[in-house]
C-alpha cells in the first residue's frame, strides 16, 4: 500500500503565550491509502510461480490452461492476451483457441467437450462474452466443472452459495485477496456491493457474507447488495453507513465523496473506457477517484486495482485445478 493523498484537517489548540491563553489553528494531515492490486497480484503471482517450480520439480507436469475466444472484439481479446502473459510468467502452459464469431452454440460446445477430454489441459476458460446467438450459459456449463477455473458452470455456482470449496470467479476472489491482504477487517462490518451480476456482484456478496464454519474462510460482514433499481437515496443510506463499499456496476462516477464514511473501504471494480475532453480515451471505475480518496481510509485505482488481481486468482484457480485432477480429487 502506498501513501495516496495528504489532506488537511484542523484542529484548535491552546498555548500559553506572556503566561496567557493563546488559541492556534494546527493543521494535521490525515491520510488515506492506495490499495496497491498490481503490486499484491505480482506477490501472488511470484508466490503461484514458486509452488508450481516447485510442482513441476516432484515430477509433475506444468498446469495447462485453455482460452477460448469467440470473434474480434478488441477488449476481450486483450483480456485474454494479458491471461496468457500472465499464464507465461508463472510456469503455466496456455494457449488461446480463437473462434469466428459467427460459429454456432453448438461448435463452441464441442470445442469444449474436446478440451474436456483432452487429459493434458487443467483449466478451460471462455472469455466473456460471447455472441448474442450463443446462450452464455449454455457454454459455461459445457466446460467440465473439473475444469471451469472461472467458476462458472452452475455446479461451481451451487457449491460457492453454500460455502463448499469449490473454483471461486477469480474477480470476486481478487476483491476477497484485497481485502485480506489489506488487513481491511470484516468481522460484523457493514459491506456495501454494487451490483448483482453472476460472476461479479453475487459471488462477491455471498464470500463476504459467508460464515467460518464450512470449507471456505468466512468473512462474517453485514452485506447489503444494491442493484440497478435501488433508488439513489437508498443507495446513499447503505453506503454512507458502510464500512467497505465495493462497486461492480460499470456507470462512472457511481460512488460521490458525500455516500462515504470518513475511513472506509473503498474496492472499485468498475471499468469504463470514456473519451477526455481532449479527445482521449482512458479508463475510469464506477468511483469518483478524486474525490473519494480525500473520504475514504483506503481506495483500490483504476486501473490498477481489481483489474490485475482478476488475473493472478485465475493462475491460482488453474494450478488448483491441475493438482486437483493430477491427485484425482474433486474440488
Ligand atoms: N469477461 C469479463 N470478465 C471475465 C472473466 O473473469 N472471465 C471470463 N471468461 N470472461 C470475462
């Protein structure tokens, strides 16, 4: 974590000037933090490359992880790049199968069942989404849940509402290893998420309420989830009363200074691309950055917060899938 901003906050004190009272205004700097996610997803990414050295030197093959692209959107393709990158640096075989986009639902599913039966590939994933003709579901649930190291297919799904280890959606993993890494408490905490998509919002939300009592680590938090028809009023009384807010909803600048409590916790995982006014293009999250960070005790940037944590919890998910398969256990 860095130092992020430095912002002034008064305070009167009394001093004692020819033996008489004297009232000074002293200025303190109150500091909030930057929640650092590039550097905590290259520690886990160097932590993941050690225990696979580590793997591959008891006699194991390296981990083996599929992407499949379906078409040309530009976006998806650089996600799936920067996976493969990533997939590079830490010891795990990758290869990116690319599709046309006008394929048909059920060429892409036999596509999987290949990778399914192919004993040599531990992790299959399709990068999201995918052409309006083809049922997104459809497809996750065509990857063997085995294999699904997003976390997607509905046995996964299934598993992660009721607490049972299983692949966790490695963006709502990310925001949990945030967290944790952070040593931003959640016991009995009041936690704001912003929206309920299935492999955001959701699963963000039932980690962070989960109970310690079963196989995945509880995080015990008050969890409020808000959506596109919470009126904004309520949304302002949730989350001023919150004492970590994640947004997950792709509208810009959902998240103003006056909806934070002074110290909170604040992960954005909204990632919008917007024009400048002097025509350039940049990245922003659903938080109004400046203003939040002179709010807020810690605040994750766009980008460079969720964004490469995402990354470094789908090489974790890979390798326990591959360990999982090379022992014959079901995760
Ligand atoms: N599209 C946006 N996020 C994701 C993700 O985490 N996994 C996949 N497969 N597609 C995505």
């Amino acid at each position: 974590m860095m130092i992020l901003t430095k912002f002034l906050k008064f305070r009167i004190n009394t001093i004692q000037v020819n033996e008489k009272p004297f009232q000074i205004c002293l200025f303190a700097r109150k500091v909030s933090k930057l929640i650092d996610g590039k550097k905590i997803a290259q520690d886990i990414q160097k932590e993941i490359r050690d225990d696979i050295d580590q793997w591959v030197s008891q006699g194991h093959r390296p981990p083996c992880l599929i992407a499949v692209l379906v078409g040309e959107d530009p976006a998806s393709k650089k996600y799936v790049e920067n996976k493969m990158i990533a997939a590079q640096n830490v010891g795990i075989v990758s290869r990116t199968i690319n599709l046309p986009s006008t394929i048909s639902e059920q060429e892409i599913i036999s596509q999987i069942y290949k990778l399914n039966k192919d004993p040599s590939v531990d992790g299959i994933l399709v990068q999201l989404p995918v052409p309006e003709h083809v049922s997104e579901r459809n497809v996750c649930n065509s990857v063997d849940p085995r294999k699904d190291v997003d976390g997607f297919h509905i046995l996964n799904m299934g598993k992660l509402a009721i607490n049972m280890d299983t692949f966790v959606p490695a963006t709502a993993l990310g925001v949990i290893e945030l967290i944790k890494r952070s040593n931003i408490k959640t016991f009995g905490k009041n936690i704001v998420v912003c929206g309920r998509s299935k492999n955001v919002g959701l699963p963000i939300a039932l980690l962070l309420h989960s109970d310690a009592r079963n196989d995945c680590p509880g995080l015990e938090a008050t969890v409020t989830l808000c959506h596109r028809h919470t009126p904004s009023e309520e949304l302002e009384f949730f989350a001023k009363r919150a004492d970590i807010i994640i947004s997950a909803t792709g509208v810009v600048n959902l998240i103003k200074p006056d909806m934070v409590k002074p110290g909170a916790c604040i992960i954005d995982v909204g990632i919008t691309r917007i024009t400048t006014e002097s025509g350039k293009t940049k990245l922003v999250g659903d938080v109004d950055f400046d203003g939040v960070s002179h709010v807020a005790g810690y605040i994750t940037p766009v980008p460079g917060g969720v964004g490469p944590m995402t990354v470094a919890m789908l090489m974790h998910n890979t390798f326990k899938a591959a360990k999982a398969l090379a022992n014959d256990v079901i995760v």
